[in-house]
C-alpha cells in the first residue's frame, strides 16, 4: 500500500513542487526516477534479511524508515534534500512490500494469496486534492501520519510470523520479536514454567541482493519479468508525465489533474478482481 501510494500520491504536486522550490518540472521528474531505481533495489536486500532474522525488526525498521523520511520531505525547501528524501522515502516503503509477501507465505497457503491495489486511482486523486486545497507538503505529512500510525501498531501489537524465529507457533519469540502483548504475557508466566525450545541460532549474515537473480535462468519467468516490465515502464512513463501536461496543456487545477488518474485506476481494480 504504501509504497504505491506514495508514488502515484507523488504525480498531482510535481508542478508545485517545482514552482515552489525554484526548479524545473524535468528535474523534479529526477525524482520519480530515484525513486522507482530504489525500489528495484530494497525489496531484495529487505526480503533477504527478513527471511534470516524474521519480519517484525524489519517491517519496525522499514517503517521507522519511510517516517522519518516523509517528515525529511514535508520540510525541506531544496531539491537536493527532495532528490535524497524520496530515495530514503522509497527505502522504507518498498521494503514492506516483501515484507508482506513474506507474512503472506508464512500464514496463508497459496490457494489463498491474492492482492489488488487501489493506489493507482486513489493515490493521485487525494494527492489532488491535498495540493490543491492545503498544499503539497501535506501530501508529505499525511503520509508521515500513516506510516506513523502504522508503525505504532506493528510495534504494539504485530507478531513475528517468520517460522525459522518462532516455528509453527511453538517457539516463543524473544527480544525485539515480541509484541507488548508477548511482554505482558512473560511477567505473569515464570521462567522456569517456560517450555518452549529456544529460537534457533543465526550467524551474522550480509544480505546479497544478487540472490534473486538466479530466477532469470528459467524461461518462463524471464518471459514474464520482461512483459511486465515493458507493461510496468509505459505506465510509469505516462502516469509520472500525465499530470503535468494536462495542467500544461489544458489549464487544469491540481484536483482535476489527480482526477485524470481516476478511469485507469478503476479499470485496473475491475481487471484485478474479474481475473
């Protein structure tokens, strides 16, 4: 979600941002490039880790991340801090991604995965709508509202799933693992009456974000990386532009250049749940 929503949320302010911090709109689009070169890069370094140490540091990490970056990016007044920002905002937010497949895969099995996203036709309405009404840094702190909220939460109360941490469920977790509930639960429960098996050990592990790689050897996932990515690049090209030429061309407010985003938006969401 927040990963989708932070770049489709994005395409709406280019123009403001631009006239606001006394750039161009071609290196404000700089930007969107970073960001989607980061984002290519950190599920896979995230992902790799998550399976050895287990999901619930890392989501805590990523998150803690992208909060911070998006409070970065709702103050500062420079492109070089915006072009920096996003790749740290893009740090966070795509490392959750594989994160949630992860979870996925630990609890669900695959007859019962699924997943849609309504960021591509919510995200540049309400970024629209936020740019045109209160400002585009808004945009930023809305976002730093969410993930803040989010992060809350997986702190509180989200629990480790990783089955090489806890197992089937029979291995309690320990450290940053466990939830607040976990914590209130060990001080009512001595020690000693503790029979679970201890986690097992992990060495100390450099991620390779290489690893992933090797799937390009079978044929038929390589065919169907490159139709997606050739379908993924034409869209990223004219979703990042769209905004922008409309405005430019047509003379249209920020809120009617985000509503521009709606029809693809509710054409891909249909797409998804009648297939």
């Amino acid at each position: 979600m927040f990963s989708g929503l932070s770049s489709f949320i994005y395409y709406p302010a280019i123009s403001p941002i631009a006239a606001d911090i006394h750039t161009s709109v071609q290196l404000v689009n700089l930007t969107i490039t970073s960001y989607l070169v980061i984002a290519g890069i950190a599920p896979s370094i995230v992902g790799d880790l998550a399976d050895r140490t287990g999901r619930r540091p890392l989501y805590i990490a990523t998150f803690a991340i992208y909060f911070a970056a998006n409070i970065g990016l709702a103050l500062q007044k420079s492109y070089a801090a915006l072009f920096v920002l996003r790749m740290v905002q893009s740090a966070g937010s795509s490392g959750t991604i594989t994160l949630a497949y992860g979870v996925i895969a630990d609890i669900a099995p695959p007859a019962e995965r699924g997943s849609t996203s309504t960021a591509p036709s919510l995200g540049p309405v309400l970024g629209g709508v936020i740019a045109q009404k209160l400002g585009w840094r808004w945009i930023f702190w809305l976002l730093a509202v969410l993930s803040g909220s989010q992060l809350l939460a997986m702190i509180l109360f989200f629990p480790e799933t990783a089955k090489n941490v806890v197992g089937n469920g029979s291995i309690s977790p320990r450290g940053i693992h466990r939830t607040v509930r976990d914590c209130s639960r060990s001080r009512t429960t001595s020690a000693a009456t503790d029979e679970s098996p201890p986690p097992p050990k992990r060495s100390n592990y450099w991620p390779n974000p290489l690893a992933c790689l090797s799937i390009v050897r079978h044929k038929r996932s390589a065919l169907t990386m490159l139709v997606g990515g050739i379908f993924y690049t034409v869209f990223g090209c004219l979703a990042a532009s769209l905004s922008t030429i409309c405005i430019k061309l047509y003379d249209l407010d920020y809120l009617e250049a985000g509503l521009v985003y709606l029809p693809a938006g509710v054409g891909g969401i249909l797409a998804a749940y009648s297939t």
